[in-house]
C-alpha cells in the first residue's frame, strides 16, 4: 500500500504544479490521414494482371474432362460472366444451393473440368510469397466484368431469403474468447481499429463501400484478396476456427451484405491497405 | 477487357502464377554492361555504410524536391517522388533511394541517360517509422534531400 | 510478345511521362512462409527505360522496391507513336519487356 | 459442450457431402467451420452471456435476465492479494500494444495481449489507436482511490459488471489476461510514470 499512496502523492504534486495531462490530439473517423498517402497511388493498381490471369483461367481447359470454364453458369446462363457477379449471391437449382462466386466456381470446376473440390478448398487463397492463386484470378476478372454494374442479388427464392436472416444472425453472433462479433467492430458508424476505418456494415452506405470495393488488391500483401478471403481473417480474428470456402456461413453473411448494399455499383476490384 | 482469341490462348497454357514464365526479352547485352552497380552500397548496412560506399556523405540541397507521406497506411508499400529543381541543382546524372532503418537502406539507383529528366516515382518497403532520403549525383558530387516517414501498426494488430 | 509490363507514355508539352506497373514478387529473402522456411530472394535487380531504341533511363534495384513494382520516369525529344519500351532483369536471370507507343 | 461438439461435427460432415444446405444457425455453423491448430469448434458455442448480447441492434433483451448476468459478471471478479493493483507500466504497455492471442496464426505458447490501441487512445505519443472505446489518455488524473483502482480492475477483468454487452473482451473472466499483465495494464493507466499520463507538446 505504501506504492499506492506515493503514486497519489504523486498525483497530487502533478496537479499542484498544473502538469495534468491537455487533452491529446484526436482523429476522426479516418480524419484523411492517409489521404495523401492513398492519393499517391493513382490508378495504378496492379489488380490488373489478376484480371488478366483470371481470364486465361476461364478460357484455360483443365482437369481429367480438359475443359474449360466457358461452359459455367454463374446465374445468367452458361457462358455469362458480364454482370454476373453483381448478381450473387444467389440460389442454383441445378445444385439445389445458395452459392458465392467462389461456391459457384469450385462447382464448376468439379462438373464440367472433373477436378475434385478439395483441389481448390486445400489451397484458395495466397500464402506469403505466392503472386496469387486461380480462384483470386478468376473472381477478380468476375468483379471487374460487373464493374459498375449495380449490386443485385437474388431474393426472390425462399432460400436466397432464409439466407439473408441467416446472415444477419451471424452478424450478431458472439462467441469465442474474445466475444466478438462481426458487429462489435462492424455496427457502427465513425468507428476505426487502431487507424483503420470500419464500415458500418449494417448501414447500406457502409454495406455497399465494402461489398462494391472487394475483390481488391491488398497492398500490404501484394495479392487481391476476395470477400471470402475477407471473411475468413475477419473470423481469424474474431478468435473463431476457419471459416470454409464458399461455406455456408460465408454465403449467408455476403447475402446479408449484398442486399444491405443492393443497389450501389460494383467497383472492383478495388485498392485496400 | 474482353477475351481476345488468338495469341492469347497459345501462351494461357504456359501461365501459371507464382512461376514467372518471363518473356525471353531481346535485350542488347549492351543495355547491361553500361553501367556498373554499386554492389557496395546495395549492401551497406546503414546510412553512413551506404554513404561511404559511394565515396561522400551528400550535402543538403534546396533543389531536390522528396515527396513521400507523412504517415503511411503500410510499410509494405510507400509511394516516393524525386523531382529536381534544375535552376538550384543541375546537371544531375542519378538519383538514389535510401531507407534509413530498412536492412539495407540503398532501395534504387536511377541513372538518367538522354534525354531523361532528373525525375522518379516508385513505390518502396519501409520496414519502421524512419528517414527516406533522396540522394542526387552530379558532376560535382553528392547531395540529399531528407524526410520521415510514419509506419502505422495496421489493422488488428494480428 | 505479351510480357506482364504495363506502359503509359504520355506526352505533356515537349516531356514524356512513362508510368509503368509490373508482375514481379520482389522477395527479400527475408520472409518466412507459413511452414517457417525462407522464402528465397527473388527480386528485379535491373531496368531500363528505352525510347526508340535509345537507353533514356537505366536503374539498379534492391529488394526494399515494392512488390508488384511502380516506375514513373520523363525525359525530353519524345513524339508521339515512338516507341517506349521497359525491360527489367531480375536477380534469378529472368527478363521481361513491355512496349507501347507515345500518345 | 463435447457432445455438442460431435454433434456439430457430425452435422459438418454430413454438409460436406455436399448433398444438403444448411437452414438454422448451429447447422450452418457446424458445416462451414473446422477446428485448426490449437483452435477447436468449440470456440462457437456461446455461453449464456453471449447469447443474450448475440440480438441485433434495437432488439431489447429481456431485463430481469440483463440484471442476473450483471450479477454474475460482478461476482465472478477475482480481485489481487492484498489488493496489491499495480504492477510495472513498461509491460504493460507491451500488452496494451500486443494485438496477438489465441488466433489460430497465433503460437499459443506466447504470451496473449491486450490490444488495447485497438480500440483506445492510451500514450498520446502513439498516433495509431482506434475509437471503438473512450479515449483513456490521462487516465490516471481520473483518480486514485481505492474505489476507482477496484473499478477499473473490474472493468479490464469483466467489463459486463457494469455494462452488460459491452463490447470489450473479459480480459480476466476468459483468462485472456493473466493476473500478473492485468496489474501490469493497471499500473499503465494509473502510474504517473506512465506514457499515458504525460503530456504531449
């Protein structure tokens, strides 16, 4: 006890001598701090040769059936990529399944290539080191063939709605050590983790800033990254194991987004830290 | 971006990322051999090591306009400018990017050849909150123009 | 010959202003993978800007260039449709090229 | 909890045939998580408190339920020795600064943080801080007493004791914290040594 008295006497000194603390500086939201930064980069966004990998991907035939993805019907009929992805999630009857692009793509990867959908679960997305993987190469060519195209998902079928209140629980589910959700970062607005701004994902301005931006080129890592990317490492980080490609869980929370965001134009991919 | 036939097919089979299937450029030899790298200076392991590698601690210079962010959102990536005043610094021949805390801070070594004006952007690695410095050479030696940058912990934190 | 270079020249009064963006991991030999083994070096070591067949503009590089590389240069007597050209050459051996013509 | 576990992952793999879809919550759960390293699917099964604090915004939860979980949270407080509160600023402001813990990238071997600029302004030197929480520059001008030192304990070891559904992690209910960090992030926010309680020109 006796640290305890000297350290408010010490405080009691620190008053006398008016030597409290001023208020600090405080930043705003972003408060444009890295304006200058990010305007430094231009239109310079090396997403581009993704585009480009990812449509030799489609037209590339693979697998034991050497076919392409040509053939693939991502909800506008087979062959349709121009718009499509603005158009997801949505219900597949042909798999009975709501389904992301990248539940889209490893499905028909499997029916018409005949690889097994392991080959791209085991591996979807880039490592340290790695330039980019097929499944971010095909989803960011998909992004940019609805770039500026308005975000209109399916909600017409039972299920595309069923996912939506899905979502929208999972949004709010706490759980692990940390009690986190996606809400408790994710549920207001003005908030920022450490200097990073975080969209208020139940907000439509804030649903479609970042549903229309991913997929997006990460800076820091040098890859574009995808929205299932994005989910899964906003769950590693909520402390909770791995989130599955083109899970259901990761299905149901961007239907969720995407119909919070309805409406806004697709922008991706876009430029991310 | 449309898909374009033809050529483009032949070399998707070849693409794979990760493996760099480089282009079998026909460069003249020549374009190689001009000029010499400062192996030196690449490897020094702080500023006065690098300065001493190229033979002269550079003299501050009005006439080297740096543009770098004060603040930047990634270490990974930090956009830098070099822009010459010529009226205050002229006949510049190079100009050298430098990272003070970085492993090895000499980054780049751009040597102007004709026609070229004493001008670079680049984007560079900067490992933790330090100087950049953007160094120029002359006829009649060295000189810099220096500025810090602020590396933020990003995101999470994990 | 589709090499992964992108060029823009442009030109602004008697200066040109080449941008260029190209594919290249730029490695420092520094970083581990995620089974904790080095990722081995491997980064653009050279690069020379060209106009016409005319050398404007040589660099050498370290690995602290970011990756997937930016390079913005400008240099005089440049007319539009000449041809810019940027090759690089990395520490592995490996080049690459890219071309387009002055607007 | 196991058997709820093996009945989630029974669920996992009978989803994984690919020849059902999910329709309720444990289902999709169960389906589209797997356990990896030293994180197990158990991390998804919530406690009571986190249940309630799982309604979307402006659903009321129910009030006599909200006053029992405050209870609960206040009591299950685990107050120092001696009420000996205060350890050394240096560390803690290590585990304020530490954003890594119990992640599945995380070595479970190394100490856990705070990650406290996450969300609060602490050292007014450090520009990179989030707004989720209240500033807490200054904190220590806030007050010495017995009762504010016992306050903020409570707050960093089960903040639900004042506010139920708050968003901050209970640092020493879930043993995220051990004793000995939490009294190093006292002595962070109240030692006037401390970067927290300088000024800044």
């Amino acid at each position: 006890m006796d640290l305890m008295e000297s350290i408010r006497n010490a405080w009691r000194l620190a008053a006398l001598f008016g030597l409290l603390v001023a208020a600090a500086p405080s930043f705003g939201e972003d408060a444009g701090i890295f304006d200058e930064y990010r305007a430094m980069f231009g239109d310079d966004n090396p997403a581009v040769f993704v585009i480009d990998e990812g449509e030799e991907y489609w037209f590339e035939p693979q697998g034991p059936k050497n076919s392409s993805l040509e053939g693939c019907d991502l909800g506008l009929g087979p062959g349709v990529v121009e718009g499509a992805y603005a158009r997801l999630p949505r219900y597949f009857a042909d798999a009975d399944m709501m389904m992301d692009v990248e539940a889209r793509l490893i499905f028909c990867m499997r029916e018409l290539q005949g690889r097994p959908s392991e080959e791209i679960q085991g591996y979807p997305y880039s490592m340290r080191g790695d330039l980019g993987t097929e499944l971010e190469a095909l989803v960011a060519w998909l992004a940019d063939q609805s770039s500026g195209m308005p975000i209109a998902p399916g909600q017409e079928h039972a299920k595309e709605r069923e996912f939506f209140t899905l979502g929208e629980q999972l949004f709010y589910y706490r759980a692990g050590p940390h009690d986190f959700s996606c809400a408790t970062c994710h549920g207001q607005e003005g908030k920022r983790i450490r200097l990073q701004a975080l969209p208020d994902l139940t907000s439509h301005e804030g649903a479609a800033g970042a549903y229309s931006a991913w997929p997006a080129y990460r800076i820091s890592e040098g890859v574009v990254r995808t929205m299932g990317w994005r989910m899964r490492d906003c769950f590693r980080q909520q402390r909770f194991p791995l989130l599955g490609v083109g899970s259901d869980v990761t299905v149901a929370l961007q239907t969720y987004l995407a119909v919070t965001a309805a409406g806004a134009p697709m922008m991706a991919p876009g430029l991310k830290r | 971006m449309k898909h374009e036939s033809g050529a483009g097919i032949a070399r998707r089979g070849l693409l794979r990322m990760g493996v760099f299937v480089a282009a079998v450029a026909a460069v003249p030899t020549k374009l190689w051999a001009a000029i010499t790298k400062p192996s030196a200076a690449f490897a020094a392991t702080d500023m006065d090591g690098t300065f001493a590698a190229l033979g002269q601690t550079p003299t501050e210079s009005a006439g080297i306009i740096f543009t770098t962010p004060d603040i930047a959102e990634n270490g990974a990536v930090v956009p830098i400018k070099i822009e010459v005043d010529e009226s205050l610094l002229p006949g510049v021949r190079r100009l050298y990017v430098m990272v003070e805390k970085n492993p090895n801070p000499m980054a780049a070594m751009f040597s102007m050849i004709e026609g070229a004006a004493p001008y670079v952007e680049t984007r560079v690695k900067v490992a933790q909150t330090c100087n950049l410095y953007a160094v120029a050479e002359t006829d009649s030696g060295f000189f810099m123009a220096s500025k810090e940058t602020k590396v933020t912990l990003g995101g999470c934190g994990g | 010959m589709a090499g992964k270079i992108r060029i823009r020249a442009q030109l602004d009064g008697d200066t040109c202003e080449v941008k260029a963006l190209m594919r290249h991991p730029m490695e420092t030999g520094l970083r581990k993978d995620q089974a904790g083994n080095a990722i081995p070096a491997h980064y653009i070591e050279e690069v020379t800007v060209t106009h016409n067949d005319q050398v404007v503009m040589h660099s050498y590089w370290g690995a602290a260039v970011s990756a997937n590389p930016f390079l913005g240069v400008r240099f005089a007597g440049g007319q539009a449709g000449d041809t810019v050209r940027v090759t690089w050459r990395d520490n592995t051996g490996a080049t690459d090229e890219g071309e387009t013509t002055i607007r | 909890m196991k058997k709820r576990v093996a009945q989630l992952l029974m669920l996992a793999s009978l989803a994984g045939t690919g020849l059902t879809q999910a329709d309720t919550l444990p289902e999709a759960l169960g389906s589209s998580f797997e356990a990896i390293n030293h994180v197990d699917m158990g991390r998804l099964q919530r406690d009571p408190l986190q249940e309630f604090c799982s309604k979307p915004r402006g659903q009321a939860g129910d009030s006599a339920m909200e006053s029992a979980l405050r209870d609960e949270a206040m009591a299950s407080v685990v107050f120092p020795a001696g009420d000996d509160f205060i350890g050394d600023w240096a560390r803690g402001a290590e585990v304020a600064n530490n954003g890594r813990g119990l992640q599945y990238s995380d070595d479970p071997e190394a100490p856990n943080g705070g990650n406290c600029y996450a969300c609060h302004q602490l050292d007014p030197a450090e520009v990179a801080y989030g707004n989720l929480g209240p500033s807490l520059t200054g904190y220590g001008a806030r007050g010495q007493s017995d009762v504010m030192l016992r306050y903020t304990w409570t707050k960093l070891w089960n903040t639900h004791a004042y506010n139920v559904c708050s968003h901050m992690p209970r640092f020493g209910a879930l043993g995220i914290l051990t004793e000995q960090q939490l009294k190093d992030l006292m002595a962070f926010l109240f030692d006037p040594d401390s970067p927290v309680n300088q000024s800044i020109e």
